[in-house]
C-alpha cells in the first residue's frame, strides 16, 4: 500500500476541494478551456524542470511511495502533481472570490468609465 501513498496525497488535495466546486458553485471545471489556460503552462514548465533536475542528479523520487507508471519519463503521481495541485488553488481562489465578490484578484475586465481605484495605478 505504500506505493500508493503519493497518488492518495493526490486524491486527498483534490477530495478536500471538491466542495468549493460543489457547494459555492464557482464552476472552475464547467469553464475547462479556462482551466486549461491556466494549467498547461505550469504544466509544461514542471515537467521539463524535473526532467531536467532528474537526468542532472538533482532530484530523484523515493520508489517505495509511486506506482511504478511512468508518463513523459516521469512517475505519473509526479506529472499529476502539476495538474492537481493548480487546480486546488484555483478551486481556492475562486471559492476566495465567490465569497468576497468586491475583492479583486486580477482578471476583472477594466472598467475606464468608473472612478479610480485609489490603491491601483491613476487612470
């Protein structure tokens, strides 16, 4: 069972935000293009850095905690690492945003008719 232990970890992050999706509705996988967005970049950027940092001896995994699949040369619990753990956050962010509709987190669209924000740059 302890082979397991990482993708249960996994499982864990996302089961414990599943809620935010649920109960406060803030629909993070009904906009999947979205998702996607903001996902692929940091997905990319991860896996090529562990690459890297693997076949330069600075990382290597503990086999006794994965399953033993590997995707793009990577244990898979790691590639799921850079896709579960942004959309923990995000789920998080947005529950935040869902909860705090005046707090501004930084894709509201420009509003250059109303009056400035005296904490953000003068219009």
């Amino acid at each position: 069972m302890r082979q397991l232990t990482y993708l249960a970890l996994m499982a864990g992050c996302l089961l414990g935000t599943l809620p935010l999706e649920v109960v406060l509705r803030v629909r993070v996988y009904a906009r999947w293009r979205r998702l996607l967005t903001a996902l692929v970049p940091g997905l990319v950027l991860g896996v090529a850095w562990d690459l890297y940092a693997v076949r330069q001896g600075h990382w290597r995994f503990d086999h006794r905690y994965l399953t033993g699949l590997e995707l793009a040369g990577l244990p898979v619990e790691e590639v799921l690492f850079f896709v579960v753990i942004p959309i923990c956050a995000i789920l998080t962010l947005e529950a935040v945003a869902r909860r705090r509709p005046g707090w501004p987190i930084g894709d509201e669209p420009a509003d250059l008719d109303g009056p400035a924000d005296p904490d953000g740059p003068a219009r």
